[in-house]
C-alpha cells in the first residue's frame, strides 16, 4: 500500500480575497494538500468553513483589518 504524504500537512494559509477567483483556487488547493486555512474575503457568505478550514468576512483594505486578523 502506498501512503499519500500530504505536502503541506501542519501548515496553515491565510487567504485573502477567498470567495472567488484565485482567492479561491488558492484556498482550495493548499487545503487539498493538507494545509489549514483561514479564508478571509468581504464577502462572507460566499465562504465555507469545515474541518481545516475556516472562514471569516473581514475588509482587509480597511484600516487595522490586517491586525484585527
């Protein structure tokens, strides 16, 4: 039997700009690969949270926001 190594396993992603686009892909994939994400965009409800992956609407443009993560 072989073991697939997840690359990225420990690991954790803040992604910003996560409810569409490359934000998205992004998020996805880095999750796909074992990786823990934090997907942040201003759109909250198009985000999804479950094992390894959570979620939160935040302006990152705004000032502070960057920190208030």
């Amino acid at each position: 039997m072989i073991e697939t190594v997840r690359k990225l396993g420990g690991k954790v992603a803040i992604v910003t700009g996560a409810a569409s686009g490359i934000g998205r892909a992004a998020a996805a994939q880095f999750h796909a690969d074992g990786g823990r994400v934090l997907a942040v965009d201003v759109q909250g409800d198009a985000l999804h949270s479950g094992d390894g992956f959570a979620a939160l609407e935040q302006d990152v443009s705004a000032p502070g926001a960057a920190e208030a993560i």
